[in-house]
C-alpha cells in the first residue's frame, strides 16, 4: 500500500495548523482509513498529539537537519501501510533558513521534493477579500510549490465567509473548508509549546470534538481528491540509523520530566540491533543495571525539580552507573546531570552532580535555532570528530559553567560559530543540543 498524502501548511505560526490537522486525522481515521502523520521541522510535542490521534507513530521531517536519503527513506516509511499521509508544516510555507535549495528546513522543501499537494491555512480573522491577495501570493511564489486547495479558518459567520471565498474563487483554488471561530477547539500551552499529549485525560473527547467540526466544516472527499500519491517505500533507503546507538541495551528515561526524543532515533537504533529499555527518575527508579548505557533526554525537568531532587533511589543508582558505563543528557538530561536546577520560583533542588554546571529557569532566556556540533570528545551520541545537526529550544540559562571539558563545537544554522558546549566527564556527558542525524 501506498498512501495519498498532503501537507497542512500556513503562512505563519498561530493559523491552526495543528488543530486543523488533528481534525482532518480524527475524520479521516472515523471513516475507517488508515491514516499516518508526519511533522515539518524539530518538534516533539505536536507528533505525539498526531500519534493519539491517528494510532500510530508520527515521524518528523526536517530538510536541513536530514540528509536527504533519510528524508526519502522516511517518507516512504510513513506511507508504506497507510492510506493517507497527513505533514503539518511548520511556521509559515516558506520559513526556513538562508542555504542550500532544498535544504532549508521550510515546509516549502518537503512540498517540492516529494511532489505533494499544500493544504494552506489561512487565518482570516480581521480580514475579508485580502485574503485572496495572500493566497495568491503563497500560490505563486515557487513553482515547484503547488497549493491544492485553502481552508479559512476563523470565520465569523456567513457575512464574513461569502466575500471571502468569491475573492479566491477567481484565482481557481478550491477552498477546502471554512472553520469558525470556537475555543473549544483549542489546546492548552505552556513554555515549549502545547501542554504534552500525555497529560490529557480528555483525548479522545477531544478528537471527537475535532472529527466532528471536520465533517461538518471541511469538504473532506475534495480533500482526499486532491491528496497526492507518495513515493513508493524502498526500505533499503534507511540505511544506516540517524545517530549510531550508544550501547547494546539502552535505559531510557520515560515519564513525564522526560519526553522528548526522535521517533526516528530511536527506530535507528532498534533497527540496528539495540534495546531500549525505559525507566522513570519521577518514580524513582534507578536505570536498569542491565543495561550497558543510559540517555537521559529532554522533557521538562523544571517543572519536577523537587520530585527528581527527592527521588533519591534514582539519583544514587544513576551515580554508580555513571562509574561503569557511560552517561549522556540532552537539553532537560543535561540539567539534570549538573549540580543543581533553579526552579521558576527560585528554588535550588540539587541534582545528580555528575557534571560541573547549574541552570536555572528562574533566569529565563529563550535559545531557539538549528545547531550543527562537531563533536570534540568521544561520547555516547558519536566519537570525536562527528558531525551532527540538530537544534535548540529552551529557556533554561546556564547560571554556573564548571569546569568539565567541553563536548562539541557548535555552530548556528548558517554557519556562524557559537562557541564550545555542553560537558564530558568520566564517562558523563551532556549538551542541550538536541541530535537529529549525522550530517551526510
């Protein structure tokens, strides 16, 4: 089987895109299809909404950070055994970075590489006829982009929707649906975004809440219609895992302090022959002593500070591992691996003290883009000499640096040197560099 596929897409960040795409999963999947999701650019939180509402894993697909075999061999993965394949964009269509054509992180990347047809977004709220003005604009801006059809979310009522629509039926676009304007269709947000898949108990209410408005608001027969067909899956297009996995049997943490790790990471290093085996520091447990490495990833540390500083069976246990095998933390892990982690009230919680810093969220500073490290010492995500390409995004501060040897020189997006960061010591490192895949 080979899935038709579209990409929901915006012209900037705020439009619904991920409402509208959740939507039109929850009503395709009530039909009785099969359906799979795949997310534009570096995001954890928005594919586990999509994995909960479709029933199946959701992949994330990022031009810049990818070489493009993975990208392909991913794809086609994702549309091997379903019968539709549903990619949200990310911020607007053509947002992405100054490079390489076709490796930019744009949405706009993905739409011309694999031919697929944009579902664009458009936020109608404050405007009428000028919404034909943007749609038209988006429509001709790369002739390898092609927009298949236009959902006006937004809409004040009939009086707002008729001129709205007359306006872009002259450009020959069809519009796909106009949704109203409702807050019971929206989600919760926190510092990273929606507050995570996993802390909802209403989900599935939810969904039905979305399916329903899409069946009632969008035309979803044009929309299949205008669906696609994917490249056909060639699974010897994987190849090698993103990032090498770092260790045979590989403790996990997994709750809700840590949560944010790459599906396609972690099917690399299945595919390659490892096990994960997954833990929580919340419940303090320690990591599994039968594992021969541990990964602490990202998640929201800040907001369980006093429970992983109390959770003394896992802070101990994870010290006598980190004396016979190695550690690593991303972004949240890496905190948790310093001395000590400042809450957003002020509070210092003492944490693993296996690495020299501290952080705080208290101090808060926003640190967001693509990041490319080139590894300087030898370490669970690569040996020296690596060259990975991933990003950052937290608020979290380094309020004390330490004195352990850095890990990895990093640059931004663009080239443009960074500095040194993270830390190694023994066999402990960390960096809130997030690695998405080895550059090719």
């Amino acid at each position: 089987m080979t899935a038709s596929s579209l990409i929901v897409a915006a012209p900037g960040s705020g439009a619904g895109k991920t409402t509208l795409t959740l939507a039109i999963v929850a009503a395709l999947r009530r039909r009785g299809l099969c359906v799979r999701t795949a997310k534009a650019g570096p995001d954890y939180i928005d594919p586990a909404f999509h994995a909960a509402a479709s029933g199946a894993g959701s992949v994330n697909l990022d031009s810049w950070a990818m070489p493009p075999s993975l990208l392909d061999a991913l794809v086609a993965a994702a549309a091997a055994e379903a019968d539709m394949l549903v990619i949200e964009g990310v911020m607007g269509l053509f947002d992405g970075i100054a490079g390489e054509r076709g490796r930019t992180g744009a949405t706009a990347d993905l739409a011309a590489r694999f031919r697929l047809p944009v579902i664009l977004v458009v936020d109608v709220s404050g405007q009428s006829q000028s919404a034909a003005a943007i749609v038209r604009g988006f429509a001709t801006h790369d002739p390898a982009v092609r927009i298949g059809g236009v959902i006006l979310n937004r809409i004040a009522g009939e009086r707002h929707r008729i001129p709205i629509a007359e306006a872009i039926a002259a450009l020959g676009i069809p519009i796909l649906g106009a949704m109203p304007r409702d807050e019971s269709l929206s989600l919760p947000e926190r510092h990273l975004g929606l507050v995570q898949a996993t802390e909802h108990m209403d989900l599935a209410a939810r969904f039905g809440h979305l399916a329903d408005f899409a069946e009632r608001h969008l035309d979803l027969d044009s929309m299949m219609h205008v669906a696609a067909s994917s490249p056909a899956p060639d699974m010897r297009l994987l190849g090698k895992p993103p990032i090498m996995p770092p260790g045979q049997t590989i403790a996990l943490a997994s709750d809700a302090a840590f949560t944010f790790v790459y599906p396609h990471v972690i099917d690399g290093w299945r595919r390659a022959g490892a096990e994960i085996v997954t833990f929580s520091p919340l419940a303090d447990a320690p990591p599994p002593q039968r594992c021969d490495c541990c990964w602490l990833p990202g998640g929201y540390p800040e907001l369980h500070a006093g429970r992983l500083a109390a959770a003394q069976r896992f802070v101990v246990g994870l010290q006598r591992f980190a004396a016979t095998r190695p550690v690593h933390g991303e972004c949240g892990g890496y905190m948790v691996l310093g001395e000590s982690l400042e809450d957003a009230d002020g509070v210092r919680h003492l944490m693993a003290g296996l690495l020299g810093h501290a952080t705080s969220f208290a101090s808060r500073k926003l640190h967001l883009g693509y990041r490319e490290a080139r590894l300087i010492a030898d370490s669970p995500i690569g040996p020296a000499g690596t060259i990975l390409r991933g990003h950052e995004f937290h608020y979290a501060t380094l309020v004390s640096l330490g004195e352990d040897a850095p890990l990895a020189d990093l640059c931004d997006g663009r080239g443009n040197w960074l500095g040194r960061s993270g830390g190694c010591r023994g066999r402990v490192s960390g960096t809130f560099f997030h690695a998405i895949a080895r550059e090719a």
